[in-house]
C-alpha cells in the first residue's frame, strides 16, 4: 500500500515546501532545536543514576566583604 512512499524526488519536493512555508532562517532553527532535543534526549537515557548515599555539591562563589 506504501511500497514506494518515500523516494528521493517525492523527499526533495517535501523539503522544498517546507522551505517555502516556513523559509530558510526558520527551517535552519527548527532543525538546530531538533537536534538539541535528539542530544538532550540521548544524554538523559545514557545518564547513571546518582546515588541516594552520595552528598550534593555545592558551590559558593560568594566572596566575604570586609
């Protein structure tokens, strides 16, 4: 039923009017806020679970005034 669907002149058509509806600036950040997703996403999946036991880092950056 779909054998076919996606050829290489019907995926250059598809990208032709997804650049004349949203134009050049606005595909190039939808593909730049995908890829982040794609990365974000990845990086959640591979991320070990810290340990209940393990104390939290703090960091102060505040200097004493004299």
């Amino acid at each position: 039923m779909f054998e076919g669907l996606l050829q290489p002149m019907h995926l250059i058509v598809i990208l032709f009017i997804a650049l004349l509806v949203f134009g050049p600036s606005k595909l190039s950040e939808l593909g730049k806020g995908m890829g982040q997703g794609i990365k974000n996403f990845k990086d959640a999946v591979n991320e070990k679970p810290a340990s209940a036991d393990a104390a939290p880092v703090v960091k102060n950056d505040s200097t004493p005034t004299a």
